[in-house]
C-alpha cells in the first residue's frame, strides 16, 4: 500500500489514527501499531508479511543470546551467525534472480519483499548496538516488531538505528505541536511527491529515447529533481505522520542541490543511510585513523557496498565506484580547488558532479549510461534539439523553474519572512494555503496522476 494510494489516505491513515488515540496504554498502543503495521505489510502480499516475522523472530532470538552471553569469542559467532542470516536472506530475495540469469539458469521468481532493503539494515542495526554495548536486547517481541515494522518507515526508512529510538518504543507522548508540525510536513511531502515529482516524472518518461545535445541534459536534470522530490517527498510524509504516533525520526533530506562538495551532499542526502554505512562499516573497518592506503580501502568498500545495496545491477556498482573515486580524490585534490571558488560556483560544480552519477543511476544497462553521458559532451547527437525537446520544456518550464527553487530552501526562506511579517494571521493564511495544497494533491491522486515511489524498487 502507497502513500498516495486513496484507500491509505482516506480510510487506514485515519483509522489508525482514531483507534491510537483511543487506546489508554502505551502497551496498547504499540500492539494495536504492530497489527496495522503489518496489514499495511500484508497488502503487498502475505509471504513477505510471513518473511518479516521470521525475520524479527530471528532477531528477537538472537538479540537475547547476544545480551546473556558472557564469552567474548561466542559474541562474535552469534553475531556474525545473526547478521549472516539477514544478509543471506536479502540476497536471496534481492540479488539471487539477477545473478542466476546472468549466468544462463532458470530464476526462481521469488516475490520481493517490499522494503527489505532497509528493514534488514534496521536490523543489522539492532545486532550491531547489542554487541556494540550501545543497548540492551528489547525483551518485548512486540516492541522489537514495532521498531522493525512501523508502517511509515518500513517501505523507503529513514533507516532508524535502534538506538535511536528505543526509548521511544517504551514510553511517547503525542503534543499538539506534533499533531500540528507533523501535519504541515506530511502535506509537504505529498505535494513534493505528487506535484513535482510525478510532473516530472512525465518529461522524464517523454525523453528516454532522446538523442540531442538538449535532450539528454533535460532527461538527466528533470530525473535529478525528480528522484529527489520523490524521495524527500517520501520521507517528510514518513517523518510527519510518526509524529502522530508520538515518534521522532530524524531527518533524511537537507536539501543536498545546495551542497558545496562531495562529502557535504552525502551528509544532506538519504542521511539515513550514509549515516548506517558510517556507524556499521566505515567505522569498524577503522575509518580514517589508519593512514591514506587503509582510508581509500575502507572508502571503496563503503561506496561499493552502498551501489550493491540499491541492487545488483551493474549500473549501481558503477555508480558506487562513481562515488568511491569522486571522494578520494576529493579529499586529497579537488577539495582545495573547491574551496577557492565561490559559494555558487562551489554548488554549481557539485550539482554537475552529482547530476552526472545519477545518470548512471536512472539508465536500465551501462551501455545506455555510457551513450547518454556521450550525447552529453556532444558525442554521438543526432542535433542541439528537437521538437519533441522544444515541446517538453515548453510545457514543463514553469514546473522546472519551480523545482530548482525549491530543492534550494527557497519555501521555508519565504514562509519565515511570511511569518516575521504577519505573525498569527500568518499562521491561518499558511494553514488555509496548505490546505488547498492538499485537495489538489488529492485531485490529482483521484484522477489517476500519481505514479509508484522511486526508491520502492530498492
């Protein structure tokens, strides 16, 4: 079940909410949120309803051995043990099909689990804090199935680590600055995702066979916008509603078009997950503590893992390495000619540098990736432009204008000088402007322009 599915928007979204609240407990509360966590589950199909429960089980099981044993040497064993099993489960629902077609077998056409990406890592997470004495094992199956399966997050995160939350799972209130906060972002995300998003979604599927200089460039860049509305959109809706249900998730998107280098772009965007691979890889593996060769090792593992945990195409792997390289040699060259440019110039050549692995990112085989980057230096044009280029950014310039402006900060700049202005008639102004936004969102989903979330393939 999407977000923006009209059955979740106008029946499970405030159902659940209705019964939340009239629950007295926190006990109460969290099983009522298990069992609605996992009909919204089960309504992309029951096996993988029947795999997450395995799944927390597992975890459950192996939390408790973790937290009892006193031998240093079993420690490890039960963990490597239970954060082998998880991983031997994502590959097998997530890589093993691809793999065995590439090699000429038969697949087994296993049904993929909606998620499973990043409720394995919340996972592994788990483990990870227990054995990293960072937590204790969560004695409440039911608790630890609310972490694992709470329905806002479990589709596309943000990858809560469980220390992030467990005192959350215990005991939450839900204030009126939640309900309020929570509200406005939800709306957000929505209008991020259907408004923008799936607008350019449309100028996206319109120049996938464009062969012109301007094509190509108009394709790269409306994706770019696209992913990131589509994304972000995701997760302040995710975020928001948590906030009903008295939980603070952190922050995913910090608009990442206006960072000034490399390393500043991964610490805005999918937050989340840069921040998994830092605390559970980078870290361990020693980080930069143990000289140049060791720290380009261990940078070149984290970016390889990253691109291979978006999917076992070979178009992630190139746009892992992609990232492998650009750090290093940020780090140890380019860093110091960033920071002679201007501000602009600084976001401007960040945005080139990103907008170009997304390409990588957004192609369906690397020959496609590599012929599109070509056309994008000139090589291989069938021209400057066509008509059918001319007509897509005709009729979507407004909407790319718009984009641009605000994947930049420029709406929370304007609602704070509204607000500094008009103050509490403000306040109503931009509630009843919101609202509006809504109804559109919802015309919209009613006629049938709404388009699946990106990031749902990974």
């Amino acid at each position: 079940m999407s977000f923006t599915n009209l059955l979740f928007l106008t029946a499970f979204l405030p159902l659940s909410l209705l019964l939340y609240h009239l629950m007295k407990s926190d006990k109460a509360r969290n099983l009522l949120l298990v069992a609605l966590s996992w009909l919204f589950y089960a309504w992309g199909g029951l096996q993988s309803l029947v795999l997450l429960i395995i799944v927390t089980l597992w975890i459950w099981v192996t939390g408790q051995a973790l937290d009892t044993e006193q031998d240093p040497r079993w420690k490890t064993w039960i963990f490597r043990a239970g954060t082998g099993f998880l991983l031997l489960v994502l590959i097998l629902y997530k890589y093993l099909d691809f793999w065995l077609q590439a090699v000429g077998l038969e697949p087994l056409n296993l049904p993929f689990p909606l998620g499973i990406s990043f409720y394995t890592f919340c996972a592994i997470s788990y483990l990870a804090d227990i054995r990293m004495q960072r937590c204790l094992a969560q004695k409440s199956f039911w608790n630890l199935a609310l972490y694992l399966s709470f329905f806002p997050k479990i589709a596309q995160g943000p990858i809560t680590a469980y220390h992030q939350i467990e005192a959350q799972l215990v005991r939450r209130s839900v204030t009126f600055q939640d309900q309020g906060a929570g509200g406005l972002q939800f709306v957000r995300g929505l209008a991020k995702k259907v408004i923008l998003a799936d607008g350019l979604a449309a100028v996206v599927q319109g120049l996938q066979t464009s062969s012109t200089f301007a094509g190509v460039w108009l394709l790269s860049l409306a994706y770019s916008f696209q992913l990131y509305f589509d994304f972000s959109g995701y997760s302040d809706m995710a975020i928001g509603m948590s906030r009903w249900f008295g939980f603070s998730l952190p922050a995913n998107f910090n608009h990442p078009y206006r960072a000034t280098s490399i390393r500043d772009f991964w610490r805005r965007w999918h937050i989340s997950l840069s921040s998994w691979f830092r605390d559970y890889v980078y870290i361990p593996l020693g980080g930069s503590r143990e000289g140049k060769n060791v720290l380009i090792r261990n940078l070149f593992i984290v970016w390889l893992l990253t691109g291979i945990w978006h999917g076992p195409q070979f178009t992630f792997l190139l746009w892992g390495l992609y990232y492998a390289l650009l750090i290093t040699v940020e780090r140890f060259w380019m860093g110091d000619v960033l920071k002679k440019l201007p501000y602009w110039g600084k976001v401007f050549v960040v945005f080139l540098l990103v907008n170009t692995g997304w390409v990588f990112f957004a192609a369906p085989d690397a020959a496609t990736a590599f012929v599109r980057l070509g056309r994008m230096i000139g090589l291989g044009i069938s021209g400057f432009a066509d008509n059918q280029v001319w007509f897509w950014l005709r009729t979507n310039a407004l909407l790319l204008a718009a984009a641009i402006l605000f994947s930049g900060g420029l709406y929370e700049r304007l609602q704070n000088r509204f607000l500094a202005r008009w103050k509490q008639p403000g306040v109503l102004i931009l509630a009843g402007f919101w609202i509006l936004i809504l109804i559109i969102c919802l015309a919209a989903i009613v006629g049938g322009t709404s388009q699946t979330f990106l990031y749902f393939a990974f």
